[in-house]
C-alpha cells in the first residue's frame, strides 16, 4: 500500500483541480442543469469534475474502490480502501452562482475515513486531515471552538432533499436550536458546515439523510481538529449511518439533549 503522504498528495490535487473547474464555469448562463429529484441538482460540471476524478484514481491506484455522488460505486463498505468523492457540495448554491461549494474527498481503509481534503475555491481554502495528524486549513493547524454554552453558540445545518413532506420534523427540531443558541445558520454545503466546526467558525453542526460524501472528508477534519462527532442519537459516527451531530466536544451533550427531548415529544 502506497505511503499516506501519496494519498493525501493526490487528495489536495483532485479536489483543487475540481475547484479550477468549478471556478472556470460557475456562473455562466450556459451551464447544463438537471434534476434528479423535485429540489435535487446535478449540473455538466459535477459530471465532469467526477469523470475527471475517476480517471485519475484509475492511473494511480486501479485497486481502490471509488464511492461517488453522479456516477455510484461502493455503497456498502468495502475491504481495503475506497476514495468518498463529491464533485461538487452545495450543488443548488453553484447552479445559483452562490459561491458556498466545495469539492469534498475522503479516503476509507475498511470503511474508516484516513485521508480527507476539502477546497473551497471561491475562498481559496484548502481543508486537509489525516488520522493521527491533526487538521489543516491552508497549512496552519486547525482548533475547534471553546464556546460551552449554547446561548454563546454559533450552530449551523442543512435540509433534506425531502423537507418539503417532513417540514414540521426538520424546522422543528430547527426551532428548537434556534430558541437556544445565539445564531444558527443554513449554508448549503455539510462539507463546508464540517470544516466550519473544525475551524472554530462554528460551535456545532448537526444535519439529517446525508450521504457520505457529503461528510466523510468533514468529519475526520472536525475530528482531528479536536472535536466530537457522532450520529444524532449520540452514537459511533459511520459515513454511511446518514446521520452526524459534530461538534467542539463541549456542546455535544446539551445538544444531544435538545435532540432527544424534541424527538420524544413527537413520538409521545
């Protein structure tokens, strides 16, 4: 097996040349945009960025299986490893020329995230992790927060793709925060929400039916940069669980509590 610093070489290059390609296109009025579901997109550039990252994964490791968004691949989790790409996160934000996207990459030995690189393009941030060896941004050591009370907290979230027949569900539990924190935001972007978290930007972060590309990348860099993560219910984080609640480790518990009571009203 090729040394980790390959794997995170090749990482940085495919999602900072997946930025160049983003960048070369967004907003331009000619970019093809397709629905995969009544809110769901997919535009030419996620296509291409993937055909682009697929390629190159195939020239340097044939044997290593790839779990992306546009084109499928491993869903269940395979032995030894397996690249967790998504060409483009914040799709919807992209085909509206806003610019909160990024490309999203982890590397998965036996379902464990290794390796994790994000970059945002519009910022020029590049987000990197390996297991064991911290958290970056641009080079420089990542930390998360110190803010232990949710009324000095800053939270942020996203929405499912089927919010509109689970409204009162999502905005509840929403409210919920909301009544309780000093701010929570809606970005657009649970790679970028993750690097947020580790970044100390913000405190916590919790979000519903993801699919692991959207936070395997995130999740490693958030826990290498000292925080805590796991599903909603408080237990093991898994990429493909769907579920993560990742915070600086000091929310996490009265955040868990919020989760639980707002849960155990709606089934009583």
């Amino acid at each position: 097996m090729a040394h980790p610093s390959s794997y995170l070489n090749t990482a940085v290059e495919a999602v900072t040349r997946a930025g160049e390609m983003m960048m070369a296109r967004v907003g331009h009025d000619d970019v093809r945009v397709d629905k995969k579901g009544a809110i769901d997109l997919v535009t030419e550039v996620d296509v291409q960025v993937e055909r682009m990252f697929r390629a190159l994964i195939a020239e340097r490791f044939p044997d290593h299986a790839i779990l992306a968004e546009e084109m499928g691949g491993a869903h269940e989790v395979p032995a030894g490893p397996c690249w967790v790409f998504d060409p483009i996160d914040g799709t919807t934000n992209f085909a509206h020329g806003l610019p909160i996207f990024c490309a999203s990459l982890a590397l998965e030995i036996d379902g464990v995230a290794e390796i994790g690189a994000v970059f945002d393009p519009t910022r020029k941030e590049l987000f990197t992790a390996v297991r064991g060896g911290g958290a970056f941004l641009n080079g420089r050591p990542l930390r998360v927060s110190s803010a232990a009370d949710l009324v000095d907290a800053m939270l942020v979230t996203g929405f499912p793709y089927d919010v509109h027949q689970r409204v009162d569900e999502i905005v509840g539990l929403f409210a919920q925060f909301v009544g309780r924190a000093r701010a929570v935001r809606r970005l657009g972007s649970a790679a970028i929400d993750l690097c947020y978290v580790a970044a100390g930007r913000m405190d916590a972060f919790w979000e519903s039916d993801l699919k692991p590309w959207d936070i395997a990348a995130g999740a490693l860099i958030v826990a290498e940069a000292g925080g805590t993560v796991t599903n909603l219910a408080g237990e093991p984080f898994q990429s493909r669980g769907g579920h993560v609640l990742a915070s600086n480790g000091l929310l996490h518990d009265p955040m868990l509590e919020v989760i639980r009571e707002f849960r155990g009203r709606r089934l009583s």
